[in-house]
C-alpha cells in the first residue's frame, strides 16, 4: 500500500475487513479475505513476492467468485492491489459493495503495468469522475512487448526504484469510497490514461554534473574548444 494515509474513515468500533493483504496488512484490520493457491509460490507472487501473511487476527480463505460473507457483515473494507488481479472488476466491486458501505481502494494504472507489465496482473485501471474504467490487459495487446517489457521487470526485481517513486502519485491511485463504487468496462485506452492537464509533473532538482562524468569518452579540451568557438 502506498497511500494508507488516505485512510481517514474508520471509527473506533468499525469491523474492517482486509482483502489480500499480502505480508503487509493494515494495522486497523480485524478480518482477512484470501484467496486459496495451488501451491506457496503462487500466493507470495500474487501478493508482489513480499512473502507470506503471518498474522494472529482471523484469516479466511475462498475459492473466488462470491464472498464468504453476510450483507453489510463489515463496516469498512480495504482493497489495495488487488483489483488488478480480479477476473471481472464490476463482479467483484458488487461484492465489496455487498458486505460494507464504505472502504479503501487502491491499484496500479496503466503507467505502471505498461513498464513492467507483471504477469499477475490482468486488469489495466484508472479512476476518472469518480467512475472505476477497466479493460483487460489482454484486450490491449500490450502483452506483444513483453520482451520488452522483461528488460524493465528485471530491473524492478533487481529494485530500481526510482522511477516508481518519482512516479508513484502517477503510477497509482488510492482512495475512500462511500455508499457506491461506479465502474465502467471500456475499450479504448484514452480512457484509461490522465489528461495532461491533470499532469502536474514538475522539473527535477538534480546535482550539478562535471562535464568530464557527462562526457567521459570527450576529451575536454576538444570539448571546450567547441563551446568557445561556438558562442564566442
């Protein structure tokens, strides 16, 4: 979870259900959903390959399809990254939608996936309006680039951080829902992707480069010779 200091709205005796934790719960759930794997290594790659949960708190697992829960069983219910690994976002909404009024959504969008594209993941989305747009990461084709596509997952594995955190207000979405969680199915890729309006990116400070590291196979003299030449 990138964001949970977007979670603002669960009182002092609210139920909270967590669904697919991962190793990395919220500190506020009571109740964990999982989903059941054919073996370990599945589980922890589902779950960003950060491990297994280990908790003392209650641990449900199912099979998919419909919660093993009662309507309105919670009052609040956390989704963080995991929507992006659904089969049908809108069926899976529904039953979030189903056992509580109000949670936390967060997921990657389309920015992210198109760089490392992780093969978990099968959904590309992005909240626009306060409506959910999804489309399937095979409807895009995106999956034809996927030699490229090895290359930026290596080095994520290798942990590059860097342009995920310059990116990560970009890279993901997080926020509270209330009552209705809207979702649409779309086909075109526009409408998943920001305005640029809505891109407030700003120049990066970085530090102060000698010219002999920029260019380090540039005799300098010959560098400098040109730029006298040139302006002068």
């Amino acid at each position: 979870m990138f964001f949970p200091d977007r979670i603002k709205s669960i009182e002092p005796n609210d139920k909270v259900l967590e669904i697919g934790p991962g190793a990395t719960p919220f500190s506020r759930s009571d109740v964990f959903l999982e989903l059941k794997y054919e073996t370990e290594e599945e589980r922890i790659a589902q779950s960003g390959h950060v491990g297994i949960l280990e908790t003392d708190k209650q641990v449900v697992y199912y099979d998919g399809g419909k919660f093993p829960f009662k309507d309105n069983e919670f009052d609040y219910v956390i989704c963080s990254h995991v929507l992006e690994h659904v089969d049908d976002v809108d069926v899976f909404l529904s039953e979030i939608q189903r056992i509580a009024n109000k949670g936390y959504l967060e997921f990657p969008t389309i920015y992210y996936d198109y760089i490392y594209n992780f093969p978990e993941h099968k959904m590309f989305l992005l909240e626009n309006d306060g409506v959910i747009n999804w489309m399937t990461k095979e409807e895009s084709g995106l999956n034809k680039f996927s030699p490229v596509h090895k290359f930026f997952y290596r080095t994520c594995e290798l942990k590059y951080y860097d342009a995920i955190n310059d990116f990560k207000n970009y890279f993901f979405q997080g926020f509270e829902w209330f009552d209705k969680i809207k979702s649409r199915h779309v086909n075109k890729i526009e409408s998943l992707t920001y305005h640029m309006d809505a891109v407030k990116l700003q120049e990066k400070k970085t530090k102060e480069i000698s010219v002999e590291k920029m260019y380090p196979y540039i005799s300098f003299k010959k560098f400098l010779k040109y730029k006298l030449k040139k302006f002068f």
